[in-house]
C-alpha cells in the first residue's frame, strides 16, 4: 500500500532537519544545464536526490539531480540542479514532492526556470522572458488528491505569479543588461515537441512560449500559498517557426548562453527578499 502523500512529506522534512544546518527562506528550481547560481552560495551543502526520502532522480540529460543548500545574501536558499518531468513516468505527486516538503521545512519564495520554445514571433533563441502567467495543457493537476484533505481545497492561481517579483525582475533587468520579456507559459505533458499546427493553435490561445515543466511547481507553490517567480529561456523557435530538426541539444545551447544573464537577475531578486525570504513589496 502507498504511503500517504503527506507522511511522505513528513519523513522528507524530517530528514532535513538532521541533515541540513537551517531550513531555507528560499527554493530556486534551474532548468537543465544549469549550474552557476550555486558557485554563489556559502556554506554550501549538496545533497544528491537518490539520498533523500521521497525525492526522484531526473534522468532528463542536463539535470543533475542535485540539491544544494547555502546562504546567499542573506537568504538560505535551496538549489534544486534540474528537475524530474511529468513525461519522465513520474507522477504529479512525484514531480512535486521537493516542493511540499521544502515548504513545510520553511521556505515561502520559489524561483524558478524552464527552457522552453518562443511561440511569439517577437522572440529569438536566448531571450528570457519573466512568466506574467501560464496555461495548464499538461492534462493532470499536482493537486488532485491531496487539496480537498486540507482547508485550501480550490485554490486561487489569480495571480500565481507574484505582481511585486515580476516588476522586481523587469525594473532589475535593464541595470543587468538584461532584455527581459513577459508574457504567458504554455505547457504540456511532453516528451514529443509540438506540431505546427498546435503551435498555431496555442498562439490563439494568448501563449508565448511552451514547454513540458514549471506550472506543475507553480500550483503547489500557489496551494501553499508561496511567492512564486518564474523565468522562461527561450531555447528554439517553436514547430511552426523552426526550420526543422528539433533537438535537445540545441536547447541545451541556447540555456547554457543565456546562463549568465538568468543567474545575474536571479541572484539580485534574492538580494531584494527580506529576512524572511519574502518580497517586502509583495501584494
């Protein structure tokens, strides 16, 4: 018989608080290829998923599978190197277990990125673009189950992305020399690219980008009521702009060029948390 989602949890956090020296104010989640930000953290501890209860192990190429816990201006933060994906045959609950437990053990802000493909002809391979709001098409929902066995059991995404970090982002970025876009992530349950025509069809729909990641995360950031900022890498035109021949790697490319940039605007959001990992701004 499964062990209930929620003792789950609990033998998670509970091997945290022997492990770790102090339970972080803040989760950054970095899509595949992605390492840099944790060259920036001190006290570093890195822990690898397969020793920790209740973690899955990404087996995506790019994403290590590693968690690295430190400091960073102020802030205990938790890097999560890569992520597992639903198309990888884990389940919601499965995919979105760091994230319950990391909150319970304490933190209240997720940072988080995706690659993903630019469905605004505006956008080109390196781009970023701050998620101003997203688009659930992956057919599942990582609540299903496990929010009407609490008070919070529809839960408000009005603003899943929090207002006061997506301007934060945008008023940081030019004095990064960053060209930041907004718009809408769009994503679904992979691991097949999309087809021309679905890409026409999710322009209609208001999308900008589309991925297989991220929106998963994000609810269970919003059920527990965390703040939530999200950063697409734009790593390849979509199906219907793109001359053919999608690839992972070219994908990997295109995360790996904009690293720096991501990094740099990541590292002075979390510089602009309070003591308690929270935007003083926030709505």
């Amino acid at each position: 018989m499964a062990t209930p989602w929620n003792l789950r949890v609990k033998e998670t956090v509970d091997f945290f608080k022997h492990a770790v020296d102090g339970p972080p104010q803040v989760v950054v989640i970095l899509s595949g290829g992605l390492q840099t930000l944790t060259e920036a953290l001190d006290n570093k501890q890195v822990f690898h998923n397969q020793d920790i209860p209740n973690f899955p192990k990404p087996t995506a190429e790019g994403h290590r599978g590693d968690v690295v816990f430190g400091t960073c201006a102020g802030q205990r933060v938790a890097v999560l190197m890569g992520r597992s994906h639903y198309y990888e045959g884990y389940s919601m609950l499965d995919i979105t277990m760091p994230l319950h437990a990391l909150h319970v053990f304490g933190a209240k802000t997720l940072l988080i990125s995706n690659a993903a493909g630019g469905i605004n002809p505006s956008y080109t391979p390196g781009d970023l673009m701050v998620i101003r709001d997203h688009i659930n098409f992956m057919g599942d929902n990582p609540l299903r189950g496990i929010a009407n066995q609490s008070k919070q059991q529809f839960v408000d995404m009005t603003n899943a992305y929090t207002p006061s970090l997506r301007q934060a982002a945008l008023s940081l970025a030019p004095q990064v020399g960053v060209t930041l876009h907004e718009g809408v992530y769009l994503a679904t349950s992979g691991p097949s690219y999309e087809t021309p025509a679905e890409i026409r069809a999710f322009r209609n729909f208001g999308a900008d980008a589309v991925g297989m990641s991220t929106i998963p995360e994000v609810i269970v950031a919003n059920f527990h009521r965390m703040q939530v900022m999200g950063i697409s890498c734009i790593a390849n035109l979509a199906a219907d702009l793109h001359s053919g021949g999608m690839n992972h790697a070219e994908v990997l490319r295109a995360v790996k060029g904009a690293e720096p940039h991501l990094v740099t605007l990541f590292l002075r959001i979390i510089e602009r948390l309070g003591g308690n990992g929270v935007h003083v701004n926030a709505a």
